[in-house]
C-alpha cells in the first residue's frame, strides 16, 4: 500500500475497494456496495450514491459537509477536503475514516 492523500477524517472507519469517480448525479446509478466513491461536487442527490458505498473520498467541504453528515449517519468512512488526489475508477484502495488518509494499492 502507498500513501496517497491525506484529508480531513470526517467519519471514522476504514474501507477498502475499488474507486467510482462521481462526477455527475448521471454516475450515481453505477455505484456499488463494492465502492469507494470519489465526490467531486455536493447535491443533496449524493446521499443516495453515499448510502451504497463502503466509503467517501470527498474533494470538498469538512465535517459539516452534506457527505460527511450522510457517510456519519450510515457509519460509512468519509475523508473530505481532499485536494490533489488522482484516482481513476477502477482503483483500488484504503481509507482510514479516522486519519484521514488514503491509500493505494
């Protein structure tokens, strides 16, 4: 595993699968419980997407973003305010809810 990213632990937990990058509220259809999604964009659409998912990588916003809250109430591992960070669907990692890190595999 290679340290990838760090991010501000927004709900504690750690998760490990495959990326969906989620660009658009088109992409939510196409998450997994097999998932660990990468929001890119907050729309209250995204819980949905959030609830299937074994974890969040969110790109923006902070424990008090709608990600964080949603990932919190299910206890899905959230990480948000993520800045740098270069995943492709299909990637597979870890992350640590509760540091706030990313990993690749």
């Amino acid at each position: 595993m290679k340290f990838i990213a760090q991010g501000i632990p927004a709900s504690k937990g750690i998760a490990e699968g495959f990326v969906r990058v989620v660009k658009s509220t088109d992409q939510i259809k196409d998450v997994t419980k097999n998932d660990v999604i990468l929001i890119t964009f907050d729309h209250a659409l995204l819980a949905v997407a959030i609830m299937k998912s074994k974890g969040v990588i969110a790109m923006h916003g902070g424990v008090t973003a709608h990600a964080a809250i949603i990932a919190r109430e299910c206890g899905i591992p959230c990480i948000t305010g993520v800045k740098n960070i270069n995943l492709k669907t299909g990637d597979k990692v870890l992350i640590d809810g509760e540091n706030g890190k990313i990993f690749k595999k």
